[in-house]
C-alpha cells in the first residue's frame, strides 16, 4: 500500500466514542451499551433481576452526610454514594453541575466538615462525635472530587478532614484507581467508623459487600433474564 493510499482511508472512530452519549444529564440518567438491553433499577442501577434495594438496611447515624456528587458520576452504574445516601438516615444527595439544577438546599445545621484530604486537613476521629456535625463527601472520580472541593461552595468552605491510613479497597468495579484511594461507600463508612462506632462502619462495608457481588454478576450476566 502507497503512502498516499493510506492517508485516504476514512479514520477509525473508537467504539468508546461512538457509544457514549453525548450530553450526558442526570435527568435523563443513560447506562452503558449493555443496560440498554436489560433493564435497570432506577435506584440503585442493578439489573432488576439483581436489584438490592429491598435489602438495604436503614442505618441510623447522629452525623447529618450530605454528598455532593459529580453530574458524570449520576450515571455511572458503579456509583457508590448513591447506596450511602439511601442506607444513611439523614443523608442526602446533591448533584453538583446538573443543567436543570436549582441552587442547592441549604445545609442541616452543625459543624461542617468536607472529607477530602486536601491541603491542610486534619485526620477525622472520634473527637468530631461532639455536637452537631454535618459531614460533606465529595462523590466522583479522584479528579473530579478534587474540583468538587474547590468549586462547591458549601465544600471548599467546610472544615478540611481526611482519614487516617485506609487499608487496601474492597471495591472490585473500577479498573484505574488511584493507589491508596477507596470508594465514596469505604470512606464514609470509616469516617462514620470513628464518629458513630464500629458497628455503623460494619453496616456500610455490608452493603458495599453486597453491591460488588451483585456488579460483578451483571458484569458477568449471571442473572435471570
Ligand atoms: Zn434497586
């Protein structure tokens, strides 16, 4: 083949490219190709052969957690935060950057603490458990929580807090992670672990526990259909 013929071939287009949607919007959430044939929990995004929201417990927590969510992050199947906001008492989900998006409810009141270890933040512990306290957690990737911090209002201006040394994730559906980093679920349940006790901890990573084997039966199409 002549170099000329070459350059005259029509350019490839990655697959990626062409099945991703292109404005993605948490109004109308959209799943990857796969989910287009199988139909989804609205919820927790589970086929619905695999959904677990029936099995969620309510876990009761004096700490008030809002998350605040990346819009990309709405409408990733692999999203954990969304499972925190629904086992939580008290909690809530804020997504950040949606088009049709109003300004945000105003925050419980009590302390506000972002868990992200950004510059000058301290290491959470069990001395946070006085009062009122309003934890905020950033929901996306490792990059897109960072811009979170600085760009939400409410975030960037909370008290800094981060947690101490976390052992090695359980979380099994993203490929790429950052080394050292866990899922929104994990580091709220060890955040949550030295405010409230082991025992709401424990929960947590049960119900993570839980959503990990259900993904990667939907990844593997063990279901019934
Ligand atoms: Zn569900």
């Amino acid at each position: 083949m002549t170099r000329g013929a070459r350059l005259r071939l029509p350019r490839a287009v990655p697959a990626w490219y062409r099945s991703r949607p292109l404005d993605p919007s948490p109004a109308e959430p959209r799943h990857p190709m796969r989910s287009r044939r199988t139909p989804r929990c609205p919820a927790c995004h589970l086929p619905v052969a695999l959904c677990l929201c029936a099995e969620l417990p309510r876990v009761a927590v004096r700490t008030r957690v809002i998350i605040v969510m990346h819009r990309r992050e709405a409408i990733t199947s692999s999203n954990t935060g969304r499972l925190a906001a629904a086992v939580l008492e008290g909690a809530r989900l804020r997504v950040r950057g949606a088009v049709d998006a109003g300004p945000p409810e105003p925050l419980p009141p009590g302390r506000r603490l972002a868990l992200f270890p950004r510059e000058g933040a301290r290491v959470i512990g069990p001395e946070d458990a006085t009062g009122d306290v309003v934890l905020l957690v950033p929901d996306g990737t490792w990059g897109q929580a960072r811009r979170l911090v600085y760009r939400d209002d409410d975030l960037r201006e909370a008290e800094p807090v981060a947690l101490p040394a976390v052992g090695p994730t359980r979380y099994a559906l993203r490929r790429n992670r950052r080394e050292g980093t866990v899922s929104t679920l994990e580091a709220i349940a060890a955040a949550l672990g030295l405010i409230e006790g082991p025992e709401v901890e424990a929960a947590l990573i049960g119900v993570l526990d839980l959503f990990v084997a259900r993904s990667l039966r939907a990844r593997a199409g063990d279901f019934p259909r």
